[in-house]
C-alpha cells in the first residue's frame, strides 16, 4: 500500500525528497573514442523518475531561447537556454522555473531531441 504524502509540502520539501532519494546515478555509457564514461539518459531516467514519483513532483519543458543555430551541411548545432518548470500535484504548493544552457549537436536528424535530453539531464543531476 502507498504511503500517503504529508499534507502542507512545499516544492521545496519534494525536491529535498528527491536529492534524498536519488542520491547516486551509475555511469554505464562509455564513449570508447574519447575515453570517458557517462550517465545514460536510461541511467538518469531510472533513478530520478522512481523518487520523482514518490516525491510527488514533475519536470516539464517551460520556454526556450535559441541562442545560436548552425545547420551547415550534415552538421547540425543548437544552443539554447531552456526553462523548465518543476512542479508537484496536488497538496505540494509552489512551483520552481530552473533555466539550463544546453546544446545539441548532431549529424542527422536528432539535434533538437539531443538537446532536450542534454537540458533534462542537467536539471536532474544539477537541481535535485
């Protein structure tokens, strides 16, 4: 049975809730060429979205600001500045707007997708 939320929360309250919970995301992405490893949007996904949901709170796009776009043959580049809004359901009042530089490269067609999830990791790892 689910444990009911505390009445009176603030977004605050949730995103302490996550950072409590989602303490730790393993790294089992591994770039060979450049010799790094890396969390996964996967590995990012499966831990933070878990302590989202019990936490009562969701992330969601707001606004973006295209900074600058470089469309040069198969080259693509985006930069932009995309605000995101976390906000909880019903009982947890308040909401927070977090903007986050991101940037999506790409040499078909998934630029804007690259860019998106480059925002959503930072807001993940760098606001919870």
């Amino acid at each position: 049975e689910e444990e009911a939320l505390p009445v009176g929360r603030t977004i605050y309250d949730a995103i302490l809730d996550v950072m409590e919970s989602a303490a730790w995301v393993g790294k089992t992405g591994n770039n060979a060429h450049m010799r790094y490893d890396y969390a996964s949007e996967v590995d990012i996904i499966s831990v933070y979205r878990p302590a989202m949901v019990k936490a009562g709170i969701f992330i969601r796009p707001l606004t973006i600001e295209i900074i600058e776009r470089v469309m040069a043959g198969k080259n693509h580049r985006i930069i932009a500045q995309l605000t995101y809004r976390i906000q909880g359901r019903s009982g947890i009042s308040g909401h927070l707007d977090v903007p986050v530089l991101t940037e999506g490269v790409d040499t078909q067609d998934k630029c804007s997708a690259k860019l998106y999830t480059q925002g959503l990791k930072r807001i993940l790892m760098q606001a919870m």
